[in-house]
C-alpha cells in the first residue's frame, strides 16, 4: 500500500437521497451499503479504487465491519464492487475465476468480461489465458501436479480450472 499512486477523487459524501433514506428510518446498514456502492463506482468512474480500510474511515467503522458490508453487498445483489480489493484482485481468497471463465466459455469478449465483472483487461486475459494453458494441457496429462509444475500455478489453482472446462471440450 506504501507504494500505491494516489489520485485525488471527488465523492458524494452525503446525498439528497441519504438524507431522504434517514428521513424515512431506513436501517443504517442499507445507508451505508448504498453509500459503499456509490463511493466505490464514482472512484472507479474517476480511474481510482477505494480499499476497504479507505471505505472504513469514510464510515467511521471498523475494517471488519466494511468487509462484512461488501460481502453482504455482493451476495445482494451478485456483481462485486469495484474495491481496489475485488479489481486488482489482491486480499485473501480473492479469485473471480468462475465468474469471468463462465462469461468467456460463453464466448462473451474481453471487454464486455472486464465490464460486467469490475476487472482490468490485464487480469482477464490472464484468467483466460491460464484457463487455456490448463485445458490444453489437461490433454496431454493427467496429473494436476504435472500440470502445476509446467506452468507454475498451485495445485489447487490448477483443479479450479479443470473445474471449470467444460465436459464438451
């Protein structure tokens, strides 16, 4: 995080609608929800991306609590937020593997992948082009730890691959 360029971003801090929600006696939970998504696609919008430590002290609480917030968000409404977390896929067990092989075996492009799921154009054709190198040589061999040898990937990562290619391949 030391080394991370920072941008200057503009947020809506408080909106016309907060103060609506407030008004209405809308759960402080569901406010802060919509504040993360707004807060987290005006930054993305801007080139930039919000951790979930800077969402955090945005909402005066914990870490802990932001993160119990994106997950919950995301399993909502079943898109990830655009957090520097999620888009540069960094933090622990973060992998949205299934979700962008599934888009790509679809045969959906590279652009509408990166679109739909909130990831770089680096990090997707990564994803693919590590699916491929797994399909291709799930021909040749059988073993998985064959596989994570020649092209350096865990073993683990390797079987979540084979997970996903299709039985039709």
């Amino acid at each position: 995080m030391a080394q991370t360029k920072l941008k200057p971003v503009v947020l809506d801090i408080i909106t016309d609608d907060d103060i609506e929600d407030i008004k209405h006696m809308m759960h402080h939970r569901e406010v802060r929800m919509k504040k993360i998504e707004r807060w987290t696609h005006q930054t993305y919008d801007q080139g930039a991306l919000l951790s979930q430590l800077d969402l955090a002290v945005l909402l005066n609480i914990s870490e802990m609590t932001t993160g119990q917030y994106v997950r919950e968000y995301e399993s909502l409404y079943a898109r990830p937020l655009p957090t520097r977390g999620n888009v540069q896929l960094i933090g622990g067990g973060q992998t949205h593997k299934r979700e962008i092989i599934t888009l790509y075996v679809q045969g959906y492009l590279v652009p509408t992948i990166c679109q739909r799921t909130n990831h770089s154009q680096e990090s997707v054709e990564r994803y693919i082009r590590d699916f491929e190198s797994v399909k291709l040589l799930a021909t040749k061999f059988d073993d998985v730890d064959t596989i994570s040898r020649i092209i350096r990937l865990s073993p683990s990562v390797v079987k979540q691959y084979l997970d996903l290619v299709p039985l039709d391949s």
